[in-house]
C-alpha cells in the first residue's frame, strides 16, 4: 500500500501517455506484514523470506496464515500466531480423514434435504465472501462451517452420499485457496503398529498409566489417538 503514491500513480502516468491505453483494470494493494507491530523491512533489521519460514513451517500453513487476514488489512507475524495456524490446517484435516474413515462403514443412502441444504448455505457464504473484494478470512470461515457440521453432525449412519458431497465441497472451496488438498498418508510403521498394539493391551488391562505413557510418546511423534466405542 505503500506504492500507491507516487510509484504507482507515476506507472499510470507515464505508461498511459506513451501508449494512449489504460495501464491496468485493477490494483490490488496488500497491506503490510508487521513484526511485533513494527513494518516488516531491511533498514529496521527485522525482514525475512518465505524461504526462512518454509525451514520452520510447511508451506501450506503459511498460504493459510496470510489468508487468514483481508489482502488489505495489515497481518502481524509471530510464532504463536503461525501454530494456530497449524493448528487449523491440522483441524481439517483430521475432519477429511474422518469422513473418509466413517465412510468405510456408512450405508449406501441418498444424502438428506437437510444437509443438502446447509452445504449449498456454505458454498453460498464462500463465494459472497470471495465476491467481496477477495474477503478470504470469512472464506475460510465458511469452510470452518462445514467442519464443524461434519464433525457435529455427520456419522456413518447418515449415508456416503452426505459424506462424499461434505468431503467433495471442502475440497472444491479449499482448492480455490490452494488449501486442503494434499493425500494424507495413513499407513503406519511396524514401530506405531506395535505400539498401538501395546496401548490396547494396556488399557484391556487397566494399566492406564501405562497406557498414557504410550499415547504421549505416539503424540510426540505426530500421532495422535482418540478413543471411540
């Protein structure tokens, strides 16, 4: 935003009256990224690449961390800021590969009205947001929307149908945000077999301390449990 004036005024200038045309149809001024508040520059010492941060960060939380914010509206920076971040991303993800895990058991039944219904609500929301002025961060909310009504409301008995078409528009919203397409890779090593394995042991023994110490140590190996019927 800072180019507006005179950079860009100037490019219109001077490039307008060499060749009678229009420069441009649109301009599309991001705001700033701040450090600790501050303008992210080189003469206030505290500027970085997208390559420093891909060392750090995959680059698919970083895309969703800078569309979290309005193109136009200044984002701060900080590590906290990018784990919730990750932490988001993480959250749909988990959500996918819950559908296509409950999908494995679901009956083969048309999708309701009902969810029907509240998934054209979400695709709606989605583009009206990217219909004003490229307003992401409520783009990304209405994918949220879906998240959480798949989480809240979708098992196996609602049917692969309502699955599918959930799993199928988290994909198509997210695609045009460049998010939320990677292939998960699901299979397990022999370790986390085995440890597995062991934990279930443990917990048919009530040997829950045990039990803890298993799912901590697969926690720190980005594996995650969660117990169900």
């Amino acid at each position: 935003q800072d180019l507006i004036f005179p950079h860009h005024e100037n490019e219109i200038a001077q490039s307008e009256c060499a060749n009678c045309k229009a420069f441009s149809n649109y301009w599309m001024h991001n705001g700033y990224i701040n450090i600790d508040g501050k303008k992210m520059s080189k003469s206030l010492g505290n500027f970085f690449t997208v390559r420093d941060i891909l060392k750090e960060y995959d680059g698919e939380i970083i895309r969703f961390f800078m569309l979290s914010a309005h193109y136009r509206s200044p984002i701060n920076f900080a590590d906290t800021l990018m784990e919730q971040a990750k932490s988001a991303v993480e959250r749909v993800y988990n959500c996918i590969d819950n559908l296509e895990f409950i999908k494995g058991n679901a009956e083969d039944k048309p999708c309701t009205d009902e969810i029907k219904a509240e998934l054209d609500v979400f695709r709606k929301k989605f583009c009206d947001a990217m219909d004003d002025d490229l307003n992401t961060a409520d783009a990304i909310a209405a994918i949220f929307d879906i998240v959480y009504m798949a989480n809240t409301k979708l098992s196996s008995d609602a049917g692969k149908e309502a699955i599918d078409l959930t799993l199928s528009l988290i994909r198509e919203l997210g695609d045009v945000l460049g998010l939320f397409n990677k292939v998960q890779n699901n299979s397990l090593d022999a370790e986390v077999e085995e440890l597995i394995a062991k934990r279930q042991e443990a917990r048919a023994n009530k040997d829950w301390a045990t039990a803890d110490a298993i799912r901590d140590k697969l926690k720190e190996m980005n594996i995650v449990l969660k117990d169900t019927p």
